[in-house]
C-alpha cells in the first residue's frame, strides 16, 4: 500500500457522523497527498487552512498578525471549541493559551504538516474530538515565512527529506530563533505583539535536530529549572518528564531529552546543556514568565515518521494540559506574582554546568572512528542495524552563576530611544516623569570592553566588560523612561536592561557609543599634562613603571602610553566614558519623581 493510498484510507476510517459529509479526499493535507516526499508552499498552505477554516467557522480561525520583510502575510490559526476563538473569550472561559509554531527554521518543518493533520482531525474529522476541550490552540504554520519560500534541495544536508527545504534565515539573512530579545526583525516584532495580545500560558516551538545518529525519533528541551519561577519549573517537571513524553512513547515513539554531545566524535564522552538563553524561544518564555518546550525531530527519520511524531507529541501535549487545565493556569498566575516580587533580590542572569555529572542511558547505534586523510580528524560513522545502550555521564544540569539586583525602578532618559523602542516591542509597560527631578541614583559604570571579533546575527556583540557600581545624584529630565520593578514584566526588563545580562541591549552592541570618547588630547598636549601628573602623584608614576616593565606591547606604543594618563585626567573623565545611562532607583528615589 502507498503513502499516499494509507493516508486516504485513515483519514477516511476517521470520519464519524455527523461529520462525515465533509469527510472527503478534500482534507488530506498536501503532504499526506505526495506520501511526505513534499511540503506545500506558503501560498498553497494558507489557502488550505483558509478553506479548513470555513469548512469549521466555530472551531477555527485564521488571521494576519504581521507583514514578511517581503511583503508577505503571517498568518496564525486560533482552534478552541464552544467559540472561544479570542484572548477574551479564552480567559473568560479559564482555557490555557497554547502557542505552538512551526518553521522559525523553514527547513525543519513538520510542525507546519503536523498541524495541518491536527486542526484537520480536531476540526473536520472528529478524529480527535477532545483535542481541545479545555485549552486554546493558537498555531503558526510557517513562522518564518520569507526563508520557507526560499527552498531548494540543498539547504539542509544532515536531512531526510522532504525534497525541498527553506533556508534558515529569513530574507534578512536573520535567524529568528536568536532574535527574541533584540527584535530587530519586523516578523520578531509581529510575533511580540502576538504574543502580548495573546499572553500564552505555553510556548511549544518545533524543530528538526542536527547531530548524532540514534534511535531516538524524537528530543526535547525545556529551561533548566533555575531559570524559571518556581511554579513554572514545577509545572513542566510534573509535565513532560511525568506525563507528556510517557504517552508519547505508548504511542510508539522513542524520546530523550536533548542531547548536546560534548564531542561529536564521541558519543560516550556525555551530554551537556546546549546553552538555551533569552534570545532563543523557550528562553524568552522563561523570561516571560511561563512554560516552554522545544521538540526537535530527527533529521535522519524518514519525513513521514518525523511529521507523524510531532502530530503525537502535540497531541500528547495538549491531552495533559487539558487533563488539569487549572494547573498551568495558576502556575502562570503564580510565576507572574513572583517575578512582581523580586524587588531588592539578585535574579541570576547567567548560568554554568553543574561540574558533578549524572549518568544516563543513552540508547544509540554502534559506531566507528576512523583517522581521515581529508580532515585529518576522526571520521564518525554509525551503524543503525545494531543497537547499543550507553552509559554515559550528563551535564546537562546547570547552576546560577552571575546575578543582577532587580530595583524600584528602572529609568531611562528620553534621549535613549532605541531602548525605549525595545520596552514597546516586548510591551513592557512604564510611565515618564512629568517635570525633571534630582534623585540618588545606582549606575553601572562600564570599563575594558572587549567585543567579539566576527559579527553575529548583524551585530559585534559586547562579549566581555568590567562592571562597577556608582551612586550617583542625577537630574532627570521630564520624559525620563521609568519601568517599575514590581511588575510581571520584572524579569524581562532585567534581561533587557541589566549590564550582567548576557542577552541585554547593552551586549548586542546597541548601547556602543557610551564607550567612545568624542574629545581626545593632542600628543603635544598630552605630554606636558603627563609629566605635571607623574610630578604630583609618586603611586601613578610607580604604576606607569611597573606596567612599561610587564606589558611589552603597551611600552612599544606611544598612543597607549600617553592614553595612560589622558585616561585618568579630568578631561577624560569628565566624557563619562563607559556611564551605562539604564539607572537603577531604589523607593524612596521612585516615590519622589513627578510622574504622569
């Protein structure tokens, strides 16, 4: 029997009455049609979710949430019963909101036929009448709808299928799953409103992997709990390892949680934490307060097999969350309240391997190392008719590692506007001061910044700086930004704002200027004023020396020498090179402030 003959076949032994009438060949999905060798273009894949759509008017809508770069529409399908198809009705009838997306990587893109078989089978089949009887399915078939349409054979050489891929960028040349907290791109700025509209209480986004060959069709990732709200790591712990992945394997899968080789030669070697942060999606969840789980297929499964197990993933998925409802809802709840509760704690920002390493059972394949005359490595190859469990060492489990103090307030001065830009994209609320107003203040002040030397989705991250804090008395002035720290968006505007943040403004690159002095000391002038200083203060020409004698190349270069004292003269210093201008108050400063 064919794919495509099986397909049609199961779809028609699931139409039960009354649905059958609409039950026809209509409804198997472009994929299901052509046997999983393809997958249908943008265009082709909207007009069948529109059609669907009209088919199930009180089960299912369709809607523009954003416009591409080039000019082409983002769509978003809400699913619910009984109506319940906007945010007002979802809260109002106490139904989860879950956002699942497909396609941020247009070449790993079961998610977008998945769904399709999904929404079909909820909506028109009755295959799964229970889907979504006490939850809200708002579904992004293609997230990145410009790299979907650029497709070819040849993007994604690790894969099986389908014949042709996206590209992993979208038309930018941006991969939208590092852009969540800078939001430079315009689809990252739909899918923020998006977002805020909606306030999800779970984020499930759907991924093929690369790596290793094994067994398994199927991984996932969700943050490590020390990132997370208490009740949001609770939640997902019950959830995925206690439930979800469970009944996924009943239904005849074989799952594992990520599996980040330390070294790709050798799979015994372990596993670690791949390094999830805010700028990727299950880190903004986190940052946001709520639930996150990335699924990656396996690359190396047959298309089919890939497709068939994110539908049962999903599946699996939403049946816990509609088992208790009423759990990921208080535990949104909960994690908000948290976060609005953090004034005057440290909130770790960054985070390191927990250096004791527990041992797991990876089942996998057996595999050989032969020394390569090409590469002049290892070349690995794996044998996928013998199968072999491994004992091996994870580091997977992270540890907090940098903090950053979560004050009253931020303020921002008005002249800031990229910033202020970033708080309306994330819809972080705030309010402005009506009148300038002097107040005590703590300000980070910034030294020996090192960026990295190759840029990075468009930018020479600031990878490396040293951070002293200053109290310091200020004048804002009127429209000075303040952003209250005892909000739900508390932990968002940390990792948006803070210097420690490894993902905050400051570190991609867009805060540079403060670290540029606009006045600079003529050599001539510069000598002169070294000498009057060397004469007034023995300890800084004993420090002059000492460095002349351990720093060869400091001594080789005239410039850095003469910048040694203009550094530490008024003149520089006066510039407030390196003053990060995000200002921390405390409450006394906030309650004092004029505001609208």
């Amino acid at each position: 029997m064919t794919a495509t003959l099986s397909a049609r076949l199961l779809l028609a032994l699931a139409c039960v009455w009354p649905l059958a009438a609409r039950c026809t060949e209509a409804w198997i999905t472009p994929a299901e049609a052509s046997g999983f060798r393809t997958t249908p273009s943008y265009g082709d894949t909207v007009d069948w979710l529109r059609r669907l759509a009209a088919a199930a008017p009180d089960r299912l809508r369709v809607e523009t949430f954003g416009t591409s770069p080039e000019g082409r529409p983002m769509i978003v399908v809400i699913a619910a019963r009984d109506g319940d198809l906007t945010p007002a009705r979802a809260r109002a009838a106490a139904k989860p909101i879950v956002l699942l997306q497909a396609g941020i990587h247009p070449g790993e893109i079961e998610g977008k036929d998945a769904g399709l078989m999904l929404l079909r089978d909820f909506a028109v089949t009755g295959r799964l009448p229970h889907l979504l009887d006490h939850a809200v399915l708002v579904f992004i078939p293609v997230y990145s709808v410009d790299g979907h349409e650029n497709t070819g054979p040849y993007f994604r050489i690790n894969q099986n299928g389908p014949q042709t891929m996206g590209f992993r960028g979208q038309s930018q040349y941006l991969n939208l799953n590092r852009d969540y907290v800078k939001a430079d791109a315009p689809e990252t700025r739909a899918w923020l409103g998006l977002w805020n509209t909606w306030r999800p209480d779970l984020l499930v986004d759907i991924h093929t992997t690369d790596g290793a060959d094994y067994p398994y069709d199927l991984t996932w990732y969700a943050e490590d709990p020390h990132k997370l709200p208490p009740s949001i790591a609770a939640w997902q712990k019950a959830a995925y390892a206690g439930d979800v992945m469970p009944r996924y394997e009943r239904m005849g899968h074989l799952a594992s949680p990520y599996l980040e080789f330390r070294d790709g030669r050798d799979i015994t070697k372990g596993i670690e934490n791949f390094g999830s942060g805010p700028r990727f999606s299950t880190g903004y969840a986190a940052i946001r307060n709520r639930a996150g789980l990335l699924i990656e297929t396996h690359m190396l499964k047959p298309y089919a097999v890939r497709v068939h197990g994110t539908y049962d993933v999903v599946r699996s998925v939403m049946a816990h969350v509609n088992a208790d409802p009423a759990a990921l809802l208080r535990a949104s709840r909960e994690a908000d309240a948290w976060a609005a509760s953090r004034v005057g704690n440290d909130v770790p920002v960054t985070f390191r391997q927990d250096p004791t390493p527990v041992t797991v059972t990876l089942k996998g394949y057996a595999f050989t190392q032969t020394p390569s005359e090409i590469s002049g490595d290892l070349w690995v190859r794996y044998d996928p008719t013998v199968t072999k469990d491994y004992r091996i060492p994870s580091w997977a489990n992270l540890l907090p590692d940098a903090s950053a103090p979560v004050p009253a307030a931020w303020a921002i001065p008005p002249q800031w506007t990229v910033v202020i830009d970033r708080l309306d994209a994330h819809g972080i609320r705030y309010t402005r001061t009506a009148a300038a107003a002097r107040v005590t203040v703590a300000r980070d002040v910034l030294t020996h910044p090192q960026w990295a030397e190759k840029p990075f989705e468009g930018h020479h991250m600031l990878k490396d700086v040293d951070i002293a804090t200053a109290r310091e008395e200020v004048t804002l002035p009127a429209g000075t930004v303040i952003v209250r720290g005892d909000t739900a968006e508390a932990i968002l505007a940390l990792n948006l704002l803070d210097a420690h943040a490894p993902d905050s403004l400051l570190r991609w690159g867009y805060l540079d200027a403060i670290f540029e002095p606009k006045e600079y000391g003529e050599p001539r002038v510069v000598e002169a004023l070294a000498r009057k200083m060397l004469a007034a203060d023995p300890s800084l020409k004993a420090a002059f020396e000492a460095k002349l004698k351990s720093d060869a190349t400091f001594a080789a270069s005239p410039r850095a020498r003469l910048a040694f004292f203009f550094e530490r003269s008024p003149w520089y210093t006066a510039q407030k090179v390196g003053d990060d201008p995000v200002l921390r108050l405390d409450a006394r400063a906030l309650d004092s402030l004029p505001l609208h």
